[in-house]
C-alpha cells in the first residue's frame, strides 16, 4: 500500500488529537515563525520557542517547529495569552507573534453552548450545534488573512542557555530517581518533592 505524506495541518491535528480553533491558531503562527525566521523544523535546538500559554495551539507549535519540553527549547510563560516568541540560534534573530483579538470573534451564542458543552449537560442538538460553530472558527482561523490573524515583530530576545543534562539521585524516602536539581534535603536525607512535602516551620 502506498504510504500518502501528511500535510503540516494533519500532522498537527494527528498529534493534538482534534481539529479546534486553538490548534489553528498555533499552525498559523507556526508556520509564520518559519517563514519569517527562514528556519527549519528544529532538529535539535536550533529553534527556540517561548510560549505565553498552555493552549492547544501549543502542540502545533511543537509538531511543526520541532521545539519541546523534552528537548528544552519550548519554553512555557504563564502569562495566559496568545502570544508566541521564536527565537533562531542560528541567526540570532527572533519574532513574537501576537494574536489579534479578531482571530476570537465569537457567533452568536457560542460561550452559552460552550459552558453546556464542557460541564455535559448540552443536549445533543446542542452539542451538534457547538462542533459546527468550533468547524466554522477552525476554518476562518485557517483562512484568515495574516494581517488581520496576528501581528509580528523582530524582537532582541537573549539566548537561553542550551538544556543541560544533571545528574540522577535516589529519594530515600520512595527509592525513585529524581534529577539533582529537583531534589531536596529533608533531616540530612536526599528526598525527592513529592516525599518532601511541606518542610517549613509552618509560615
């Protein structure tokens, strides 16, 4: 059987699970970091991503860019907004990539069915309903003109160091490994975070 190459938008939706209008967002600035950064799925750390979210676009930006947390060039930035920074190591040359309010412009009744959707109570009809709106938002997301999706800057962004590897210790409390920078001295014993628990003098 002859094997068909997947395009970047089904390799994302592979990978996150489900098409949505959040994983449009971050193909979309996905593939404008690339262009505007000349640059490559990363193979190692060549590409660093900063991300401002843990949202579903996240996972395109680690399908397609190449950048993870395992690999340590995504980096998370609780800040709760659609704002993404790539940073080529290369070059030197960064980009932040900020969504536009537009790109989230809701049809009408949209937030009443989601709230029914996510707490189970929507009825079928309902839920019908709210799939079509999310296809709808995915599609434009998809379609959108760049200018009027997100706006993109050239940023000075400092390099972070490259992700280093340390050394692995036994938690003498669960006898599990823990990495040397994550465990803790608790009565002279090196324990790991779970097992060390509240160790204060209680303010």
């Amino acid at each position: 059987m002859m094997s068909v190459e997947k395009n970047d938008w089904e390799k994302s939706v592979e990978f996150h699970g489900h098409s949505c209008p959040g994983l449009a967002i971050g193909y979309r600035v996905s593939k404008a970091a690339l262009g505007e950064l000349a640059a490559v799925r990363a193979i190692d750390e060549e590409l660093v991503a900063i991300v401002e979210n843990d949202a579903c676009g996240v996972d395109a930006v680690q399908a397609l860019t190449g950048c993870s947390l395992g690999k340590g060039n995504l980096l998370y930035r609780d800040h709760g907004k659609q704002v993404y920074t790539f940073v080529c190591r290369d070059s030197g040359r960064a980009a932040r990539i900020a969504v536009r309010a537009s790109a989230w412009r809701n049809h009408p009744g949209h937030k009443e069915l989601r709230i029914k959707y996510f707490r189970g109570v929507a009825s079928p009809e309902e839920r019908e309903a709210f799939r079509q709106i999310q296809r709808e938002r995915t599609e434009r997301i998809l379609e959108m003109p760049a200018e009027e999706l997100y706006e993109v800057r050239q940023v000075e962004v400092e390099l972070p160091p490259l992700a280093r590897v340390f050394d692995t210790l036994i938690c003498a409390e669960c006898g599990e490994p823990v990495m040397e920078p994550r465990a803790r001295l608790q009565e002279g014993r090196v324990v790991c975070l779970p097992c060390a628990g509240q160790y204060t003098r209680g303010w």
